[in-house]
C-alpha cells in the first residue's frame, strides 16, 4: 500500500512553513510545485477576476477573486484527503498518483474562467465555450502545461478527464465527487467565503470540520457518504447554499445587472474575438465591452454597470413557480434567444398599449437558465447498523429544500425596465396577459425553442 504521508503537499499542512494566508485567518502551505504552478501568467491572471463579478454591485464589499478561491479549494483538498485516507475503503482504491492529481485539478479548476463566466455561460450561444474546454487553452499552450508534465509527471489531459464526470470508471468518479457533488471542496469553499465577502451570515452557518470528519465512501464505492454524526452539519449545508441562492446569486437586483449584463454582450459578442477577450482581465473586459457597445443602445446597458453613476434596471414583476406555474413554465429553462425576441415583441405589444414607444432594449426579460443546480442527493452510513440511507429519507430539512427541484425555490423569472419605463410598465392591470400574448406570439414566429 503506498504511503500518502509523502506527499509534500499532505505533509505541509502540519508544517508550518512557507504559508500563505487568506480569509478568513486560514494558512495555506505552498510547496515548491505549488508555487510554481499559482506563480505563472495563466493562474496570477485569476487575481485579476472577481469571483461573484455583479454581486458586487449589490453587496459592496464582494470583490474577493478566483485566486483566493482557488486557494481555499486546494486547501480543502488537502483537507478532504488527510482525512479520507483513514477511509480503508477509499486509501485502498485512490492512490497516491490519484491523490496528486486531485490536489493539482482543485488548484487549477477555475483557470479556464474568464470575467463574468457564468453569466455568459448560462446563455449557451453558439460559439461561446464552456469554462472547462477553454481551460484546456491555457494547459495545452502555456507554461501550466509544461510544469505539469515536469513537476507533478501529469498531462493536461488528466486535469479535463477528472473535472468532467467519468462515466465507467468507479475510481474516477470517487475522485471526481470530491470536486463536484453535494459536498465537495468547491461548494464548500465559495458558499463560505462568498458569504464572508457579501457581509451575510448565511453561507457560513454551517460546520466546515464536522462536515469533512464525517466523509466517508458510499456503498457503491463510486463517491462520498457522510456518517451520521455529520447530518446535522449536512443539514446546515443544504440550507446555506439555499439561502445564499435566495438572498445573494438569486437576488433581484443582482439579477437586474445580470440581465443587462447578459444583453449587452449578446448584442455583441458576434463582434469579438472570444479567443482573446476570454483571456483579459476583468477590467480589460470592461473596457472591450465599452468600446464594442458605444453608440450602440447596449452601451446603456455598460455604462448602468460600469460607467461613473450606477443604473440598474429596476424590477416590474416576478413570477415564482408556485405563485404562478403557467408563466414560470412557458419561460424558465427557454433559450435567452428566445427570450430576448420574446421581450422584443412585448416591447412592441407595450409601445401599442402605451402610446409611446419602448426601446427593445428597454425591457429585460430574466428567467432560470436551462442548466439546473445539482441536486443534493448525498447518503448518510450508520455503521452500527452497516446500512446506508438518503440524507433526504432521514432529514425533514433536506426533504423540504433539496429533494424536490432547488431550482424552482430560488430562481423567479422576472421582467425589467429602465428607470424611466418600469414605472409605467407596472403600472398596467392587465400586464399578465400581455406577457403571455407576447409568448404566445413568440411561439407563433419563433417556436419552443
């Protein structure tokens, strides 16, 4: 059986030397490997990229990057392996090689991120790629993938095959849990520190030691369980992660520089070189944006964000999906192509009622995405009875909040209007039926897309 204990990395943790410290008081240990790999242009470059972007528009102090981030996961790695190697089930089947390569992928996972990722993935336009494959730009082109090979004897290609999910291989797949499951290093890390960051208490309401004491394998042997004595702090999880989408990501007014956000660049983004913009920093970005968008209406949208004066359009009305499942359901999970000539034609519909016209630019329309949170299935061991049983078969907490769709209790599909519109908009009696003769039409000319 190899020795873990040899890993430098592994071995750092208790040494306390050559540390770096972030928030909140944690000490991370960079070995030699480990320096050179965060030291090059490729990873200093996420110092340079806020980790929530447009949330800082609402919760002013959340300016903490990808790079604090990606540091915090590496650390949880550690963490999650020091622990899990007292696992006979899991020190028998990952080995030392497998644990090297974990702690290498937690360190460069977000790498192939670029300034306001998400929101322009949540799009899915043609031509725009995945955070994932673009990283294999940076692996394949620059000095990460040299130092990869050298330092750590691992190819780039092994960084992709663990971060997307293994379908037939049960190690890989244990291995891949810890990166992306119910619980793993990169929820555990950004729902606590975007929390700290936002100044709100509810990310960090839950019981980060507790949690990774109680990590064990599942009964398959193919990802991570909990012992009993974790539920409780599994519980807290759940409820944090709910509350952060519900009053932070989810927030209304994020949402609003979301969306006009999301316009601008849709309006745009056929103009640019994403090979290059994707690789700038995130006022480099901006700055693109700017230049692509003036004397153009999306230079409204830019400026509202990031000119001198901030302007967020100002929310009209939303529809949850059991206040009203009709509307929900005819424009959650649609194409934002649709939805943007959705809203074009509701524009006009607008204009005809009101006597005046609207810009189409001037309406907003923002609703979930087609790509759904993952959902928290995670199973508890009770080694007494040497049986495991669902989190949300022996949690009222988790059965309420996770096992049903998370997506349908955080994410509102919601209509914007600039300033100057939103007060007239709303007040309409009949705006109801208007938003649904425009998706009526919409479907009419455009399909179900």
């Amino acid at each position: 059986m190899e020795d873990w204990s040899k890993i430098p990395e592994l071995a750092a943790l208790d040494s306390r030397r050559h540390l770096v410290r972030i928030p909140p008081e944690v000490d991370v240990p960079l070995t030699e490997r480990v320096r050179h790999l965060i030291d090059t242009p490729e990873f200093r470059r996420l110092a340079r990229i806020s980790q929530l972007g447009l949330v800082s528009l609402v919760y002013p102090a959340a300016h903490h990057t990808r790079f604090e981030h990606s540091l915090g996961v590496y650390r949880l790695a550690l963490l999650f392996l020091k622990h899990l190697f007292h696992d006979e089930r899991f020190r028998v089947t990952i080995r030392r090689r497998d644990a090297e390569r974990l702690i290498v992928t937690a360190l460069l996972h977000d790498v192939g991120h670029w300034p306001f990722c998400h929101p322009i993935e949540d799009m899915q336009l043609e031509g725009v790629p995945t955070h994932e494959s673009f990283l294999w730009t940076f692996l394949e082109e620059g000095s990460l993938g040299d130092l990869l090979r050298t330092e750590w004897s691992i190819q780039p290609r092994e960084i992709l095959e663990l971060l997307n999910t293994p379908d037939n291989d049960a190690r890989l797949r244990l291995l891949h849990s810890l990166l992306s499951g119910p619980i793993d290093i990169d929820k555990m890390d950004y729902l606590y520190r975007d929390s700290l960051h936002a100044g709100v208490p509810y990310g960090r309401f839950f019981d980060q030691q507790r949690l990774v004491a109680s990590l064990c394998v599942n009964a398959a042997g193919d990802g991570l369980a909990i012992t009993e004595k974790g539920k409780t702090a599994a519980e807290l999880m759940v409820f944090a992660r709910y509350v952060m989408f519900s009053e932070v990501y989810w927030h209304h007014a994020v949402r609003s520089a979301t969306a006009m956000f999301q316009r601008a660049f849709y309006d745009t983004y056929r103009e640019l070189d994403l090979s290059k913009v994707f690789r700038l920093t995130e006022w480099e970005f901006v700055e693109t944006l700017r230049r692509a968008t003036e004397g153009r209406p999306a230079w409204q949208l830019i400026e509202g964000l990031f000119g001198k004066s901030r302007v967020l359009y100002k929310r009209i009305v939303q529809y949850h999906y059991f206040d009203d499942p009709e509307i929900y359901g005819q424009l959650a999970g649609r194409s934002y192509e649709w939805l943007v000539k959705c809203c074009c034609v509701l524009c006009d519909e607008l204009s005809r009622v009101l006597g005046e016209q609207i810009a189409h630019h001037e309406l907003l329309l923002d609703a979930p995405p087609k790509h759904r949170e993952i959902e928290f299935h995670v199973d508890v061991c009770f080694p007494k009875e040497q049986v495991y049983r669902p989190l949300s078969e022996v949690s009222p907490v988790v059965r309420a909040l996770a096992q049903e769709q998370f997506d349908h209790y955080v994410k509102r599909v919601r209509l914007f209007g600039a300033p100057h519109v939103a007060p007239k908009v709303r007040g309409l009696a009949h705006l109801r039926d208007l938003i649904l003769k425009a998706i009526e039409i919409s479907n009419s000319r455009f399909g179900c897309q």
